[in-house]
C-alpha cells in the first residue's frame, strides 16, 4: 500500500465510529424535539456527554472525571432553567447525594462480599450525575434500565463471542448507565406525568 493509500485508509472512518455518530445525531434531534427550547439544549447535550461516556467507559473501564462534572454542570443548568429557585438546586443535590450514597454502599458492600472492585468509582460519581438530573422515579428509571442492559450484555456478549460465561469477567456499567440517565430524561421530558416531587 502507498503511504497516501495507508493515510486514506487511517481517515475512513470505522462501522462502529458511525454507528457512535448516528446515535448521537439521533439523540441530539430527539432532545430538542422532547423539549424545544434551553432544556431541548441542555438535554442534547447531556445526550452527547453520556453518548461520550458510555463509549469510554467501553473502551478503557473508566469514566472520565471531566464528562462527570461537565453532566454535572448542566444538570445545574437544567435545573435552573426548569424551575429557578434555590430549593430545586437543594433538591437536585440531595437526590444526587443520596444516588452516590447508594452506589457507594453497593461498591464497598461488593467488595467486601466478593474482594474485589464491582464498581468504579466512575460509576458512583455518575450515580450523583443522576440523581441531579432526574427526580426519584427517573432515578429508579434509568437505574433498572441500566441493570437489565448491563445483564443482557453479559449474558449476550460471551454467547456472540462464542465463550463460556466468566463470573469474573468485567463489565462496564457506565456503557449502560450513561445512555439510560438521558433516556430516563427524554421519557420524563416526553411525558411530564410521570414527575415525582
């Protein structure tokens, strides 16, 4: 192959980077269809940070602290935008406070159960990032979500791959929580009766 070959060849983009793209261009449009205005905004960019996330995470098992606070931020901004008072702030951290808490307990209690890491601390900062951008049903929303995705996955991914089931193989939850916390907001968006105080 000539070297200009061999550099067309690096440009073309792979099956699963347009794959990555598409979900995103998908998700952006369903974002500001679901919620025209500055929260359709926020939401598509919340969108595109999970979108990010979950593509990390499946890569390296890690998710960076830099997408967490930037999912962070504009869960702040969503807030505010959807109802600007301090107590909705004060809401919004409480929920994320009590989501990490949980998730913290679920790390270390797994860990002391099995002696060794089931969660990420990536994983239990995200825990936070949903419960400030969804309220209490969302949360438990996006979490069953996750769970039963996260579940397939291990069950399919050995099976495809034609491979025995390993009860130690790692997993990367942030590949299944991050797309269900927007997917839990564009179903709360979609449908604004299903909001619990």
């Amino acid at each position: 192959m000539t070297p200009r070959g061999a550099a067309r060849a690096m440009r073309r983009p792979r099956l699963t980077e347009i794959v990555v793209a598409l979900l995103g261009c998908v998700a952006v449009a369903a974002s500001l269809w679901a919620a025209p205005g500055g929260q359709g905004i926020v939401g598509a960019a919340l969108a595109l940070v999970m979108l990010a996330i979950a593509v990390i995470d499946a890569r390296s098992l890690r998710i960076p602290n830099e997408l967490n606070a930037v999912a962070l931020a504009l869960a702040l901004i969503n807030t505010v935008l959807s109802a600007p008072v301090l107590g909705s702030l004060a809401e919004a951290a409480l929920r994320g406070a009590v989501t990490m808490l949980v998730f913290l307990g679920i790390r270390i209690g797994y860990r002391r159960l099995r002696g060794r890491e089931g969660l990420g601390l990536g994983d239990v900062k995200l825990a936070f990032v949903a419960g400030a951008w969804l309220d209490w049903l969302m949360i438990a929303v996006a979490v069953e979500l996750a769970a039963v995705a996260a579940l397939a996955g291990y069950v399919l991914w050995p099976l495809l791959a034609k491979q025995p089931l390993d009860a130690a193989s790692r997993l990367p939850f942030g590949l299944f929580f991050a797309p269900a916390i927007w997917a839990a907001w564009l179903l709360a968006a979609l449908l604004p009766g299903l909001h619990l105080p």
